[in-house]
C-alpha cells in the first residue's frame, strides 16, 4: 500500500474520461487516495487574475468550473470509489502545472489527447510534454480509436509488458512493472530486442552493426545474440523476482524494432511500461527516448513512461 495518491488530469473531454476511469482503478488496486486535477483554461485564469487586479468585491469571487460539475457526476455513478477522492483546479500551463503537482505522486494518469486536440493526432501536444518532463511516471490512456482490441484500461486483464535494455533501462522503470503486475496478479511479460543486419540491398553508404554468419547459427539451435540477450535479461530480472515472488515472468528476446515489438504487444497488454529515456543522455538531448516516443504515439492501450526517480541511478 502506498500513501502517494494517484492522480488523474481532466479536462471534461471523453479522452480524459477514460484517464479518470483508468486512474480511479489504479488508486483502488493500490490502497491509495485518487487527486483529480484540472487545468483551468486560459480566461479563467485571467479572469482571476483580473479580479484580483482590480479588487472588484462585485464580481463572484470564483470563475465557475464546469469541469468538477462533470467530475462529479461521473464519480456518482455508483462504482467503488478509493479512499481520499480530492478535486483541485490549477492555474499556469498544462505541463508546469501538472509537473508541480506531480512531485509527491505515485503516478500521473492522462488521456492522448484533450479537449483542444484535433481528431487526426495520434498523441496531444500536453500529453507529449508531460511525459517528457513530469517527476513521476505518467501513463496516458489513449483514445477509443486506438485501444480497440487491447485487454482494458481500467480492469487488470492482460500482462503488464515490460520494455527492457537490460544495460541501459534504470530500476525504477523495472520496479514499476513489477509494482503493477503485482497489484493486479498478472504476469509481467518482459521484451528486449536485439539488432539484426539489414539486407545486402538495403545498405547505401550507411554504418551498420553486423553480426557475423558464424554468430547467427548455433548447430541450430538459436542465435547466440537472442541467448545472449535473454542472459542479460535474466541478470537484471533477479532483484525483482527476489522482490516479487508472486509475480511471474516471461522473457522474451525479438530481433528489429524494439518500439515495434512493444506496440505489437499493447494490443493483449493491460499496460505497457518504458523508460522515459536513457540515463547517459545530456541535458541537452531529448528528454523522451525514441522508444518512449514512439511507442506513446502508437501503442494500443495504456503506456507508462518511468522517469528515473532516484538521484543515484
């Protein structure tokens, strides 16, 4: 059980719906309290802002906040409900005001787009820049066009699929898969991908790295790269099993794409877990990974990106 609350923006549109319906179960599972936080827009920002200004006892002293009207009545419903259910309005932008408030959180749960997107974005500009920057994990729950077929977004059905670079990947991000299989009893489906040579035809002037024929067979029995792959897996993997006994575990080492692959699994996942980007990265680098991006912009069902949350990883 965790004391940090899970926290869902809204903004009333049906995209961050399904983020309340998403994060008011991830709050049960966890034995936590749920903060339903809500950007005001920009008028009601000046209009407070105005008020304040001119000190005009005349005016209502709040701008009215249709939006916690709209949380409250789709809280009413009947459903269970977790303990400590709170609702703030915030001012400032979408992602400084949400990085603020997500400080002290156990996760901040989002839809891929909001009221203001346009229909053809697979992936809203606010929902970009608070997985980019937020100091705890964020998992946006994409829209009904794309989760067609995926396991759920609110129930524990399906895996919690893990993307690992068993070199590269920090624990916080493997600690987070693990937390969550465990809350919901499911598996947690670890994937890692392994490089393979392009065709002869394909390569143009362009470096590649090659791994040697006498490398890619094995009396046939496998590709030393998968072994060695899986091996590696295996290393980074025993900390949690020790962890988390109860949670069981499946490997799996793919050549190509690894973004590819985990997009492919979102489609049977309850939920896919990323890094948010790599820890020898400069400040002055992207601070999302090209996986991360990738697999937000395109992933079936709900994605969790994972900052590294330690100071010494």
């Amino acid at each position: 059980m965790s004391h940090a609350p899970v926290i869902a923006a809204v903004d009333g549109s049906e995209h961050s719906l399904k983020a309340l319906q998403w994060a008011r179960g991830a709050a049960l599972r966890h034995g936590t309290g749920l903060l339903i936080a809500h950007v005001l827009p920009d008028h009601a920002q000046l209009y407070a802002g105005r008020r304040a200004a001119l000190h005009d006892a005349s005016e209502p002293a709040e701008y009215p906040d249709p939006v916690h009207d709209w949380v409250r009545s789709m809280l009413g419903g009947g459903a269970a409900l977790p303990d400590g259910v709170r609702y703030e309005s915030l001012e400032g932008s979408v992602p400084e005001a949400l990085r603020v408030i997500g400080a002290g959180a156990l996760m901040l749960v989002m839809g891929s787009r909001g009221r203001g997107g346009f229909a053809s974005l697979l992936l809203g500009s606010s929902s970009r820049a608070v997985a980019s920057t937020a100091p705890c994990p964020v998992v946006v729950v994409p829209h009904a066009d794309r989760d067609a077929g995926a396991a759920g977004s609110e129930d524990s059905a399906g895996r919690v699929v893990l993307g690992l670079h068993a070199a590269e990947t920090p624990d916080d991000v493997l600690s987070f898969a693990f937390a969550e299989a465990a809350v919901r009893g499911t598996t947690v489906q670890v994937v890692s991908a392994y490089a393979v040579p392009p065709a002869p035809a394909l390569v143009i002037d362009r470096p590649f790295e090659v791994i040697p024929p006498e490398g890619l067979a094995d009396e046939g029995d496998g590709v030393p790269a998968e072994r060695e792959m899986l091996r590696s897996q295996t290393q980074r993997l025993a900390p949690l099993r020790t962890r988390y006994p109860d949670v069981p575990v499946e490997q799996a080492a793919v050549p190509g794409d690894p973004a590819g692959r985990l997009v492919d699994a979102s489609r049977s996942a309850a939920l896919v877990v990323v890094g948010r980007h790599h820890p020898r990265r400069t400040a002055m680098s992207l601070q999302i990974g090209s996986v991360a991006h990738a697999v937000l912009h395109h992933a079936h069902g709900p994605v969790a990106i994972v900052p590294t949350l330690k100071d010494d990883v």
